[in-house]
C-alpha cells in the first residue's frame, strides 16, 4: 500500500512556491541521504522549473560494485500548476506525484530494512506555474523549458531501464480508469509489450492489463512540427535504454490544466506497480525487451535511431 506516501507527496506539491529545503527535509526524515537527493533550479524564457533527481541505492547495485541492473522512473509532465490562471494541483502534474511517492514508498521500505537489490534513480522537476497551450481535444500543460532541457536533466546514463510516467488523460484514445502502459520503446523501434510488466501490472490492479496504443509520430521528438499524443516517450529520443510509458487515464478527455482531477488511488496503483517492477527488475526476473530479437529486428530492417532526431530539414 502506498496511499500515505500519494497523500504526503500530493500536500509537499500543492503550494505556489517550491520550496527545495523542504522537498530535501520530507525525504531526508524518511531515511534518504543528503548526497542521494539533487534539487536544480533552471530557468529559461517560458519560466522556472525545479529538477530534482533522486538516487535510491540497492543492496546489490552497481553503484555498490555488484550486478543488478538501475531502473529509472521518470515523473514526465508540463508543469505542476498553471498559476495564474489555476489554484491547485493540476491533473498534469500526476507524473510528478507517482514518481515522488514511489520514492518515498521505496526510502520508506529501505529504512525499515526491506531493501532493494538494484539501485532505483527517480527524476521529475516542479513548477507551479507553468504555461497552457492549446491541443486538441483539450489543452495542455507546457513546460517552462524546452524539451531537450528536461530530457537532459531528467535522463540519467546510469539508467538501464526507463519508466515513464505521465498524465494521460487529453485523448479519445485511451478510454479506461486508472493506468496503461505502452509496448517497449528502444532506439527507434516500437517493441512489443513486456509480458513481464503486464504479469506485474494484472497482480497489481486486479484486472486485465490495459495497454495504450502508440505510433511512430510518439516516438519522435518533439520541436519536428508532429503530432504526438503527449510527451511520455520523450525520454526514449535520448538513451540506448528500453523505455515503457506509465500512463495515469480516465475514461474520458480531461484537460491536463485542469484541478481537481489527481484521483489518489488510481496514482496509488501506478505507485505500487512502478515499485513491484523495481523489486522485480533489481532480481533480473522482470525484461523489458527481449534482446535476441531486438538484434534481429536491426540485423533485417537496420538502425532506426533516425527516429530519435528531428530528420531532414529543408
């Protein structure tokens, strides 16, 4: 259960002002070392942001000289709030609280001894006034700074696996209450779904897995004049690591400015499936992708990491 964790995250987040003492202090009294936890505030023309990067360490992980494998879990939104304009928490900001209170779910976990084997790295920013700009068929939150900027601080190398997760909710294509999550993305290519993630996903939610459908336009960057469904893939344009998107959905389209629609037990539920995955990756029984047949795929049809750029321009 990670419900007290969504709760405690969702009130540190709900302020027109961050405050990075007190994002460092709620971790730190949770057991998290100082030197595990990094807050940068950066600052461009559309606004400021605060990044904040949090290095959970295993028992068995690399970084301690052992074997098991990093995951990464990215919280991938516009902004947490839309101040002026919005009080409160908007529904964008879904992918910073699930990523932040899987963190504390697992510092909690690694402070009454149940500790994980693979080192866990969980990245998101936070900016309670960020931009709204139209989309269709209802508008979404804008970053306060571009898009290679938050991949930049968000994508860490160390991580060898990628959980993305973002607020879903502004399209008529996913039509279900709670979380979905999409095939494997990796270099350029649309994977199939990790059997071992819907195995996880059914147990955790007590359903049929749910699995959102994604294109080649998703998969590119944004600035390349395309539509994409949002940016939950983003991450995949700037890293060798299989990435899978945890997208938090309603049943029908909710603006991703909209307040007062961050439903606490379906971010629970992402919650408690990003940490069974970090269990399970961490033992080397959870695959995102099946390599063999990866290099297959680029020994048939080549490289498509041309996906990865903005392509030709003329």
């Amino acid at each position: 259960m990670a419900l007290k964790q969504v709760i405690e995250v969702y009130d540190l987040l709900e302020t027109p002002v961050i405050d990075k003492a007190e994002i460092k202090g709620f971790f730190m009294n949770k057991g998290l070392q100082e030197s595990e936890i990094e807050i940068q505030s950066i600052k461009e023309e559309k606004g400021e942001t605060e990044f904040i990067k949090i290095n959970i360490k295993g028992e068995k992980a690399k970084s301690e000289g052992s074997k098991a494998f990093t995951l990464g879990i990215i919280g991938r939104l516009g902004g947490i709030g839309a101040r002026p304009h919005k009080i409160g928490l908007v529904s964008d900001a879904d992918g910073a609280i699930t990523a932040l209170a899987a963190a504390a779910k697992l510092v909690d976990m690694r402070k009454k001894g149940d500790i994980l084997n693979s080192d866990v790295i969980v990245a998101t920013h936070l900016c309670p006034s960020s931009p709204i700009i139209p989309h269709d068929p209802v508008p979404f939150m804008d970053a306060p700074v571009s898009m290679e900027t938050m991949n930049s601080y968000e994508v860490d190398e160390r991580m060898e696996a990628i959980l993305s997760v973002d607020t879903t909710k502004g399209n008529r294509i996913i039509n279900s209450r709670g979380f979905a999550i999409s095939p494997t993305v990796k270099d350029g290519y649309i994977l199939r779904v990790s059997e071992d993630l819907l195995d996880i996903m059914q147990i955790v939610t007590g359903k049929l897995p749910v699995v959102f459908p994604i294109t080649t336009q998703d998969i590119t960057p944004y600035g390349n004049e395309i539509f994409h469904l949002n940016s939950i893939l983003q991450p995949a344009i700037v890293t060798h690591a299989p990435v899978v998107g945890v997208a938090i959905t309603t049943e029908v389209p909710v603006p991703g400015c909209a307040t007062g629609a961050n439903h606490a037990l379906d971010i629970e539920m992402a919650v408690r499936f990003t940490v069974e995955v970090a269990k399970a990756f961490g033992e080397g029984k959870c695959s995102f992708f099946d390599e063999k047949e990866f290099q297959r795929l680029v020994s048939l049809y080549g490289s498509m990491e041309h996906l990865k750029t903005l392509g030709k321009r003329r």
